[in-house]
C-alpha cells in the first residue's frame, strides 16, 4: 500500500490542470455560452450564423485541414470563431475585431473555474513543502483563476508546441526546478498523457481517477484530493 514514506525524496511537484483541480467540461460549456450570449447582444445580425450546425461542420473542417490545432485551444478557438462567421462577409479587419473581442468573452468564462473540493488547501499546504510547477494542454490562465501564488511555474503546451505525453514539458520542469527525473513526481487525470508520460521520463507519478480506475502497475491512484494530500503533506 503507498504511503508517504513513498514520495519522501520527492522535491518537485507538477500538477495538470484541467480535471485535475477543476471539472474544465462544465466551464467550456459556460464558457460557449458566453460567447453566444455576447454575440447575440451585440452584433445580433451575426448571432444567427453561430448555430450548432455550422460549429460541428466548421470545427472538422478546421481539425482536417490542421489536426495541430486540437493542441492550440486558443488558436483553434479564434479560427472557429472565424470560420463560423466568414459568411457574413465582413471585412478581413473587421472580423478580426469581432472574433478578438469574442475571444476575450469566451476566455474571460473559461477561467472561471469552479475547484474541486479541498484543491485550494491542497495547493496551499503542498506549494509550502514543494516546488510546484503547472504541466497542461489547456489555455487556462493561472492568474485569472487565482491560482499563480502556488506554482513556481506554468508550462502550456500551446506555447511550448510540444503538449504532452511528448517529454519536453516534463523534462523543462526539471530543469526550471533543477532537480533529478526521481524527484519529481506528477499528479495528473490523463493515464497516457500524464502518467505514463511522466514515468516515461524518468519521474514517479499519481493517477487523479475519481472512478477510482485499476492501473495494472504500481501507480497510486487517488479518488480525491484530500487522499493525495495524505500522501504527500509533510507538514505532521
């Protein structure tokens, strides 16, 4: 059975973000419908155009000609915006401004985040014990969701351009928190991902399954976060 005892000569912790520390479907939807609304609100000759329809059709559309852009959320968000609204005709500056100003709508929702229960005392207490730095495929903004006080740093796979499970972000934590591949450890929902992504380069690592999913090797999984913070809080 794990116990702390496991993770005694860990010194870097790195976190994923979405369904890690926050349910991210629910604020996706909010966030669209944000979007939707503001849309409606102030241009409503354009709100007709951005049914679900035309969504679904322009977001294949966008994947097949640059499946990449499934890694770039932000940049992928701006071309739906566009490729949506293209037949309104609107000047190419015009509808830059418009899909800018959206964007901000949508993002502004996307980082109003609803954490899971016991997340932000889990960051207080362990960002107190550990270097925390942030690993994510997502957009989220750590200072807009009021975050960034508990990690040293945050790497994003949009800006990296190599999202995980390649190893850059892993292996750039290390080097930002200049500590070995064996004392780092990752907390991570994904089992491909973040787990197995995270062995891969030398770091232990910890499933976040709710369901409480079987790994058929020797990675814990947790259900919640106060059993992780059990396992690592060195504070008693």
């Amino acid at each position: 059975m794990t116990s702390a005892a496991d993770f005694q000569n860990i010194r870097l912790l790195t976190f994923d973000l979405d369904n890690t520390l926050w349910d991210v479907w629910p604020v996706i939807d909010r966030a669209n419908l944000a979007f939707r609304t503001w849309l409606e609100s102030t241009h409503p000759e354009l709100h007709p155009l951005y049914h679900d329809d035309a969504v679904q059709q322009a977001r294949m559309a966008i994947l097949d000609a640059d499946p990449s852009l499934s890694r770039q959320p932000s940049l992928f968000r701006r071309r739906l915006m566009q490729q949506v609204l293209a037949p309104a005709s609107l000047s190419p500056e015009r509808l830059d401004e418009v899909t800018e100003a959206g964007f901000e709508v949508f993002f502004a929702e996307r980082n109003r985040i609803d954490l899971f229960p016991f997340a932000r005392e889990l960051l207080e207490s362990l960002s107190r014990q550990y270097e925390i730095i942030a690993i994510s495929n997502g957009n989220a903004d750590l200072e807009r969701v009021g975050l960034k006080q508990y990690f040293k740093g945050h790497l994003i796979a949009e800006q990296t351009m190599k999202p995980k499970p390649e190893p850059y972000m892993f292996e750039e934590a290390l080097r930002m928190a200049g500590v070995e591949a064996h004392e780092g450890l990752h907390i991570g929902d994904h089992a491909e991902e973040d787990v197995d992504a995270a062995l891969a380069v030398g770091m232990k690592a910890i499933w976040f399954n709710p369901e409480g999913a079987p790994r058929e090797d020797d990675v814990p999984v947790v259900k919640d976060l106060p059993t992780l913070h059990r396992l690592l809080d060195r504070s008693t």
